[in-house]
C-alpha cells in the first residue's frame, strides 16, 4: 500500500507545474502547482480509511486543470460525520497501526487539520470534502486568469483601473511579464 502512495505521488507529480526560484548563490527553491506534503496527506488518508470491504471500487485520483480529487470508498462513519475534522477513528486499525510504526502518520484525526495548515502555510485554498459513498478531498490549485482586463483586475483587488495600469506598466518595463497576442483575446504570461 505505500507503494501504492509513492506510486499515485509520482503520477500527480509529473503532470503538475513546478516553478524554479534562484535567488543569489542559495540552492534553487521548487514551488509545486499544489503542495506535496497536502497531496501525500491526502492519499495516505485514502489508504487509511478506505473502506477495504468494497472491493469492486478503487481509491480514484483525478486531476483537473483547477483541481486534484482523491476518492475512496467508504464515506465517513457516522460519529465521525458528527464532528468532522475534529474527531476521527480509524476504519482500518491495522493499516492505520503499520503506518504509524512507518512515521507516515502521527495519531488518528491530525490528518485533515494538516491538511488544513499546510495549504494555509502556501497560501493555497482550503481543501473541500464530500464525505457520503466516497470520501473525497480536493484540492484547489491557485489560478491564476491570464486574459483578465485592467478593470477585472482592479475590481478584484478594490483599487482604480489607472493605479492597475500604472502596476502592469511597471510590471512590463522590468521585464517582469509580457503580453502575448492582441489588446483582445491576448494573454499576460509571468516572466
């Protein structure tokens, strides 16, 4: 089963963007589309709590442009549903036992609140969970619009459409982004 981890860990992996930061003479710095250890969190919590009874379903992985579901069988176990991450029992005791004594997981219920504090920690989104027949975690990807226009951009951030192009401007000139294609239908690639 952890190479079955390793294995979907690997998959996601190279079919998600990785951006190389170098700053000075420190080693280069790796910034991964999604957070690894939340990906790793989330498969391990697919293998730990499957529901092992149901073998004619699979833990299923699905990436998205925008997102990365992870799904097993079983939803939550009723008192479980009750107060949802924060209270959790294991529904494979001694699965969940192996991967303890591995240093995969800490204690029952510190997965989703790791969840939590490392998408927080990256500025990512919070993960969604559908907890009824299958469990599911998605992870949101940040996304960024390249066609967005000035006065898109600066009604999202709650500033003036000149203060935006004054922004994009300084941008431009520092070599920082630059427009591919037209005024329409043209896109802002980050440099």
């Amino acid at each position: 089963m952890v190479a079955a981890s390793g294995t979907a860990a690997a998959w996601i992996k190279q079919y998600l963007a990785v951006e190389y930061v170098m700053h000075d003479s420190d080693p280069r710095q790796e910034i991964w589309e999604l957070p690894l250890d939340a990906i790793k969190e989330a498969l391990t919590n697919a293998i730990c709590h499957r529901d092992y009874f149901d073998s004619g379903a699979k833990i299923i992985v699905q990436l998205y442009d925008d997102r990365l579901e992870i799904s097993n069988p079983g939803g939550l176990l009723p008192y479980v549903a009750a107060d949802f991450g924060h209270r959790s029992r294991s529904r494979n005791p001694l699965i969940f036992s192996i991967f303890t004594r591995m240093h995969l997981v800490e204690s029952v219920g510190t997965g989703i609140p790791r969840i939590a504090r490392i998408l927080s920690e990256h500025g990512f989104p919070p993960a969604e969970y559908k907890t009824e027949g299958f469990f599911t975690t998605t992870l949101w990807k940040n996304t960024a619009n390249p066609r967005i226009t000035t006065a898109e951009l600066a009604a999202e951030c709650g500033l003036n459409e000149n203060t935006i192009y004054k922004a994009v401007r300084k941008l431009r000139e520092g070599g920082r982004i630059q427009r591919k294609g037209g005024d329409k239908g043209g896109e802002w690639i980050i440099l």
